[in-house]
C-alpha cells in the first residue's frame, strides 16, 4: 500500500508543538557575534598594539602581537592564500552561508530594515525618514570601523576631537560612509543580485551535495500559495521556482513557511536547509571537498612555517663605502660595514655579532660585539671588523653571525654573507 505525497505531508491532530527557534533568531546571534569581533579588534590591545591594523606611514602589518614589515609579504600571501582556501571549502559544503550568515552587506542590511516598508505594507513617510537617520549612523560607524584597521582608535578620536584627521583617514571615512549610505538606502540586496562577484562564483563552485536552502516540489500539495515566502525575500525571488543566483541562503523564507505548515497542519520542511536539493544525502567527503581541505591543510602548514620561520631581528649588512680597507701594521687587516638591524618583535632584544672570516689561524675583532634594540627599533651603525693573522690580498668571503636573545623568548641564529678584502701589503 502506497502513500501519496500529499498524505505524507500532513500532520495528525495532537498537542500543540511548541514553534521552534526561528534561523532569524540564530542569524541575528551569528551575525552580531561577528560584528562584535570586527568592530571590537581595533580596540583590543595585544602587546601594547591594536590586535590588527595596518599602519599604511610605518609599513607594518600589527596582528595579534606579531608586526610585519613591507619585505615579509610571503606572511600575508600564505594567510590569503589559507583564507581563500578556507572559504572556497566552506562554499562546496554549505552552500551559500557566507551570504546569509557572515556578509557585511547582510548584516547592514538587517540593521537598516527600517528604510524599507515591512512585508505587505505600504512605505510610510515617517518610518523612511527614520530609516534613511539611521543608515546614516550605521554607515559612519561602519565607515570609522574600516579606518581603525589604519589609524587606531585612540589616535582616530584624538584627531577627530583636533580636526586634523586629514585627507586620508577623513577623506577615507567620508567617502566610505556615503558609498555605504548610498549602498544601504537605495541598491541594499539588489547588490548581492547585481553587483556581488562571489554571487556568480558560487554557481560554479556547489555541486549536488552542497546545502542550499529549496524548496520540496515532491509537496507541492501541501503548498497553500500562500506567497509568504516571497514577500519576505530580501532579493525578490520565489523560491518555489528553484535554486536561483539570487538566493542568499538566509532561510526567511524558512521561517515565513513554517507556521503556516503548523496552522494547517502539515510537516515542516516544505521549504528548508537540503543537501544539493530535497531528498538530497549529505557526503561530506567528495573530490571537491577532499581537494579543497587538502590546499586548506597545505595554507595553514605554509602560514605556520612562515611565521615560525620569521627572523625577530632583519639584518642588512653591505660594505662601507666611506671607509676604505686598510692595512694597520703588518698583521692587522680592517674592513668597516654599514649594518642596518630592525627589531620586529614586540619585546626588547639583544643581538650579540661575530664574523667568520674563513681564515685559517686570523683572529677576528668585531665593533661593537652586541647591540640591544628596544621593541620596533630600527638602528644603523658602523661595524668595524679587525683581523689579525696569515690573509692573502684579495678578497675573501665571510660570514657576518648574529645570536638574537629575546627577552623571556627564543633565541635565533643566522648568518649572512659579506665580502671581506685584503689590501696589498705596503
């Protein structure tokens, strides 16, 4: 004996249920716990620093206690390449849940509701004119937001206080909040329809295993043409006629669709979260996922290798050019370098130098022996290199050794290569 659809999609009379938490509700949670982090990284101090800025006048990257200077872009070319990796996997997975759940423009949108009439009403004068106040606050805090990962907060209002922001950080943040204003009063998802590139990305990357957000055509007997999931898409579309580019897998649909399944007593789930469509299986190993979590592995081992790796002191060592070698006696050779240390710690650190020569039998004098360099201190002095022993004129190759001694952290070693000359005797 079979079952129709239909019949499979009703729901026998009992108790009533107790309406479950809508995705709006977990959306909201999502979307404000990573607004707090965005909005809250400038502000939170990891070594006396913001925990992520970019400090455009020094060339430094600040992130999370580590400073990289401009020569150490291998660093943020290995964490781009993690994080591209990383949402590329999240895509092939679950679907479009960066746009529903995670993007700005979604967040913003959901905050700026008020600009636009609620479901089924008309546009009332006075809700729009409180809408457009405050899409202008949200695009200048929002705006602000994106300057603090460039000028720190503390300086940001110390200037805005004197007026001397500048062209820069002012014009910056000016500009950003009146594209965002425009953005968030006028175009709003018609955006993620429109403009967005990740949009059309996205139909080339999910395959039938992915999750999106369908509806089930195997019921369409239980479906009352209700249009409650239409009018409350924010991108205009009926997701009764398939998986579209314009979905952005929010579920508002989901949540408009459900009470009116438990009103006439029916299943749920008539419109829902499916992998790759109703009816679909979940598999979470398939040679998309399994090649995308294999470049994500390799990122992550190449971004932990480069920052292990890093040098805490940068050291840049060349000839002297107003100091000629000399000879000082019959035994004494004295070569003079221009020696360039950076500290690119956080903490004070001592360098100890030393030449090897690759003499055999020359005993070597180096001036100064060790320099200490505060936090972030970039130093430029002579170092003066005396060699005493048997050395035939001509020019040797030798090696500059420096012994970093962090305070209360690693020690490291390198060497450096440098050329050492011989005068002929007199």
């Amino acid at each position: 004996m079979t079952t129709s659809a239909a019949e499979a999609g009703k729901v026998r009379a009992g108790p009533p249920e107790r309406a479950p938490v809508s995705f709006r509700t977990w959306r909201w949670l999502a979307l404000g716990a990573q607004a707090l982090v965005v909005l809250g990284l400038p502000f939170l101090r990891v070594g006396g620093e913001s925990a992520l800025r970019l400090d455009i006048p020094a060339g430094k990257l600040h992130a999370f206690g580590a400073s990289f200077a401009v020569d150490e872009a291998f660093v943020v070319l290995a964490a781009t390449l993690l994080l591209t990796a990383l949402f590329l996997l999240v895509t092939v997975l679950f679907g479009r849940v960066w746009c529903g759940w995670s993007c700005p423009q979604t967040l913003l949108g959901e905050l700026t509701s008020l600009v636009e009439p609620p479901p089924g009403h008309r546009r009332r004068p006075l809700r729009r004119a409180a809408g457009l106040a405050l899409t202008a606050l949200v695009s200048a805090v929002a705006a602000a937001n994106l300057v603090w990962y460039f000028v720190a907060p503390p300086e940001f209002f110390g200037r805005l206080a004197a007026g001397t922001l500048g062209p820069g950080a002012g014009g910056g943040w000016a500009i950003t909040a009146g594209l965002l204003f425009l953005d968030l009063a006028f175009v709003r998802q018609t955006f993620c329809a429109t403009v967005c590139p990740y949009a059309k990305l996205q139909g080339v990357l999910l395959d039938r295993h992915s999750l999106v957000v369908a509806y089930d055509h195997r019921r369409d007997a239980d479906c009352i043409d209700c249009l409650a999931c239409v009018r409350v898409c924010p991108t205009g579309i009926d997701i009764r006629e398939g998986l579209q580019l314009e979905c952005i897998a929010c579920a508002a649909c989901v949540d408009a669709c459900e009470p009116v399944m438990r009103r006439v007593k029916r299943a749920p789930n008539l419109i829902g979260y499916f992998h790759g469509g109703p009816g679909g299986r979940r598999r979470w190993l398939r040679p998309a996922t399994l090649a995308l979590g294999g470049l994500t592995a390799l990122a992550l081992a190449l971004l932990t290798g480069a920052v292990a790796g890093r040098a805490l002191v940068a050291v840049t060592v060349s000839a002297d050019a107003a100091f000629s070698p000399r000879r000082a006696g019959d035994a004494n050779v004295i070569n003079a370098f221009d020696l360039v240390l950076e500290n690119r710690s956080r903490a004070g650190v001592e360098v100890a130098l030393d030449l090897d020569a690759g003499l055999p039998g020359a005993v070597v004098t180096l001036r100064p022996g060790s320099v200490s360099l505060a936090p972030g201190e970039i130093r430029r002095l002579r170092l003066v290199a005396s060699v005493r022993g048997p050395a035939a004129a001509g020019t040797h190759r030798a090696e500059l050794l420096t012994v970093v001694h962090a305070a209360g952290g690693p020690t490291q070693r390198r060497s450096d290569p440098l050329s050492l000359i011989v005068p002929e005797p007199p």
